[in-house]
C-alpha cells in the first residue's frame, strides 16, 4: 500500500482506479460498507482502490471554531483504511485553496488527471467542492462526460433510528459507551501510544499502569473507569482495568489514559508502544476522601472489569 500527501506524488502509471472520497474519520461500518463496494467494483475493473481523504478536516479549515476533535491521527487512519480494502491512499491537505476549489475543478484536477477514476464510490450524503454545491448528481454528469461511473450508496446503521457517523462516535465516546462505538466501528476503541513513566502512586498502591499520554486535541472516552485489554506489539492482549481521567484524589491535572494489567505487577513496558483497548465502562470518575477508599474501590473495580471481560 502507498500513502501518498500530495497528488504530485501518485504516479503517473497508476493506469486508473476506482476511488471513494471522504475525511473516514472514524473509519466506522458506513465508511467500510463503502470502501468495500469500492474493492468489488476494483475486483471487477482489475483497478486498484484509491481511497481520497483529507488532513486537516475541512471543518477545521472552514469553520475552525466549530470544529470537532478528532477520532484518528492520519497514521492510524490510513492503516484502518488499508485493514477495510484501500489499495492506495491520497492524503490531500486541505487547505483554504482547497476548499474554494469548484466541484468541477476537483473531479478534472484530481480525479481524472491524477487518479484516472473509472468509477467512483461515495455515500449518497457526499458534497464537495466549493461551498459544498458539488453533489451526487453533479458527480454523476460529470462521470458520465468524463468516462467514470459513480455508485451512490445510502446511509447505515443498525436500525432505522441509529445511523454510524463520525458524529455518533463522538457523542457515544463522550457518554462513556464504549460498548456501543465498537458496535458502530466494528472493532474496540482504542488508545494507541508510547508508555511513559508516570507518578508512580499507582506501583505504591499495588495497582502499576502503563501511562499512555493522550494525543492533544484527539477525542477520549469520557472520564471513568473501563474494562479493556492491553496490547503491544507481538505478544497476546492482557485483561486490563483502565482509568481515563485527571487523577483528582490527588488533585491531578494532566489528562492520561492508564492501563493496569490484572494480575500482573511485573511488567516493564516504558518505551513500549501498545494499544489500549475499551470494552466497557465500570463507573465514572470520583474524587475519594482518603488512600484507603480509593485502594477500596480500585479492589471493586479490578473486580468489577474481571467479570465484565469474563462475561
């Protein structure tokens, strides 16, 4: 797979493609159902899959204040897009220039001129282009002047009430439901980074946790107690109870994600990458009166995650 940041680094034999556009943000069931219908038509045309997104969201550029965090860094989006299908993929900086460029200009500039699309996968929602008065009729002309067909497909979900969107992810991890964001993406949550060495009052109170600092401005799951895994990089996932939050018994402030192994206080993971995996959520955050009631209910919580994992 290639990840290439600017059209002029797609090469010029590509020899056509199919591509589906859109930022993929959450990489949820939607976006796959529609890379996957990108895959049979690549299967059927012997092309490989582009997948075009975008870096920054437009959101971000158009109208910054309203702009949400985000549910992946563009490492990890582009493997979640290789992992759904994506031959190729083309990371387009989106910039003011970017974002008052004509629909038309789009399709010819990089559809055409660049990926030599011969269909073109979008969900029936997809605007683009100026003012976003591109649309899939518009898309459709324009293949149809342009030799590339188009594949609109409608809105999913679970039911008719619950659609998967990037929006929904974000208000379920914000609620804590985590259960219910690894319904909507098809896979747990997860929490990727480098272990770092924390206070240390987790060992001296016999719960030690890899410290996984949180990416600045990336969405977490609310603040509380989860069950989960742990994972790093060539050994099995471990059961873990995690605790998302600020630390206030001890009047903490920086925001961490922490993951304590169950059983396990041998574990020397400093410099680790691993990823932290959430399952479902125990309780949420409390600011406990002494050591002694926070020892207490880390005890019911280590217990509390046992059961749900074993569940």
């Amino acid at each position: 797979m290639a990840v290439w940041f600017s059209p002029s680094e797609v090469p010029g034999d590509l020899g056509g493609s199919v591509v589906t556009i859109g930022v993929f943000d959450a990489v949820h069931r939607g976006h796959q159902a529609v890379i996957a219908a990108a895959v049979r038509h690549g299967a059927r045309l012997g092309l490989p899959v582009v997948v075009v997104t975008f870096d920054p969201m437009p959101i971000a550029v158009i109208r910054p204040d309203h702009a949400p965090a985000p549910l992946t860094v563009i490492a990890d989006r582009a493997r979640l897009l290789s992992e759904a299908g994506a031959d190729h993929i083309l990371v387009l900086p989106f910039t003011r220039d970017r974002s008052e460029q004509w629909a038309e200009d789009f399709v010819d500039d990089v559809l055409v001129s660049v990926l030599g699309a011969r269909a073109v996968i979008v969900g029936e929602d997809f605007r683009f282009g100026y003012r976003a008065k591109g649309d899939v009729p518009l898309l459709r002309d324009l293949g149809a002047a342009r030799g590339f067909e188009v594949e609109a497909l409608p809105p999913m979900g679970d039911d008719a009430t619950q659609r998967w969107s990037s929006t929904a992810v974000r208000a379920m991890l914000a609620q804590g439901d985590v259960s219910g964001v690894a319904e909507a993406l098809g896979r747990e949550w997860a929490v990727t980074g480098i272990v770092v060495r924390g206070d240390q009052r987790g060992r001296e109170l016999g719960f030690p946790t890899a410290n996984v600092p949180t990416p600045d401005g990336l969405a977490v799951p609310a603040d509380g107690v989860y069950a989960g895994w742990l994972e790093a990089p060539g050994a099995p996932k471990l059961p873990a109870a995690i605790s998302v939050g600020s630390n206030p018994t001890f009047d903490g402030v920086s925001h961490r994600v922490e993951a304590y192994v169950l059983d396990r206080t041998d574990l020397d993971l400093y410099g680790t990458e691993v990823s932290v995996q959430f399952t479902d959520r125990i309780r949420g955050q409390k600011r406990f009166e002494s050591v002694d009631d926070l020892i207490t209910a880390m005890n019911a919580d280590v217990a509390a995650v046992r059961e749900r994992l074993n569940s």
